[in-house]
C-alpha cells in the first residue's frame, strides 16, 4: 500500500441524510476496489469533531486526502448542527497538530457541503482550513459554490451547476493562490 493513498472521510454520523450517504459510499459496488476508505463518524458536534481529530493525531494516522462530508453554507460545515467557519479554523482549532495528519505533499481535502466555498467567505474558509492542515506538504482544500444533491445509489453528492474552488498550499504551508473551475 502507497503511504497515504487511503482516504479519510470524516461525516458528520449525527445527521441522518449524511449518515446514510457515508455508509452507501463505503459499501457501494461503484466505489472502486482501489479507494481503502478510512470512515471517521463524528458524532457530537464541535466537540466530537475535535475529539477525532485529536484521536487522529494521537494514533499517529497519516493521509494525502481527505473528505469532508457534512452539511454546509457560505464559508462554513456543519457538525451536529454547529458551525464551523474559517474563523473557527483559525481561533479554536491552532496549536493542535491537526497538520500532521496530512504530512505528504500535494494532499487533497475536499469539503463536501452546499455552497461552502461561494462568496469570500468560502476563500476565507478553505484558505484558513488549508493554513491549519497543510503546513507539511502543501496541497489543495477545495469545496463547491453551490447547492448539493446526493446521488443515493453511489452515496456521492453532486452540486449540479456549480464551481470548484481551490486554495492552494506549497510544502511548508505557502499559500500559493486560488483557483476556480
């Protein structure tokens, strides 16, 4: 196995909807044999959000991708219904070591929530994540512009109509630039 190459997917298991996209996703026949999922239910909000990510770090566990899946606004995910906005990034999540989950360079970490990158409030948002998670190896955090429609047969959701927007990391946590497509 490529150091890395499995996927950490960290949901938000307190909201129904997104609960049963995660586990359709894990145990779709359309998920290739080839993406070894690491699942991270989340359960409790804020706090449960914190408490997996420090376990994450504790266990020494280490990815080159991530996803995000919760529900989401204009430059913010949701975790049992609270916030998390590129504010919170900076203000309440610093100063953990959350950057050495994503040690290897050109790491991915998708947010995957409506709208979460619309507005500058969605720069400010993936910006702030990829300051917090891409110190290491740089990489990209990215996210869609627009409403989401979960695909139940696969367990992804598609945001019809939107746009991708990266903010990008070079290693030892150089921003570089944005991105839209």
């Amino acid at each position: 196995m490529i150091p890395g190459s499995t996927l950490l997917h960290i949901y938000d298991a307190d909201d129904f909807s997104i609960d049963l996209t995660a586990s359709v996703r894990r145990n779709s026949p359309f998920t290739s044999m080839l993406d070894r999922v690491h699942a991270v239910p989340v359960h409790g909000g804020f706090e449960g959000l914190f408490r997996a990510l420090d376990d994450l770090v504790k266990d020494g566990r280490r990815f080159s991708r991530a996803l995000f899946e919760t529900h989401g606004s204009t430059g913010k995910i949701y975790f049992g219904g609270d916030e998390i906005s590129g504010r919170t990034f900076k203000l309440s999540f610093a100063g953990r070591s959350y950057h050495t989950i994503f040690p290897f360079m050109n790491t991915r970490i998708y947010f995957n929530g409506c709208n979460v990158a619309d507005e500058p409030e969605g720069w400010d948002f993936l910006d702030s994540a990829g300051g917090l998670f891409l110190r290491t190896g740089g990489g990209v955090t990215f996210a869609q512009t627009g409403l989401g429609r979960p695909i139940i047969v696969t367990g992804h959701v598609h945001h019809f109509g939107s746009s991708t927007s990266y903010s990008a990391w070079a290693p030892g946590g150089y921003f570089l630039g944005h991105v839209t497509d």
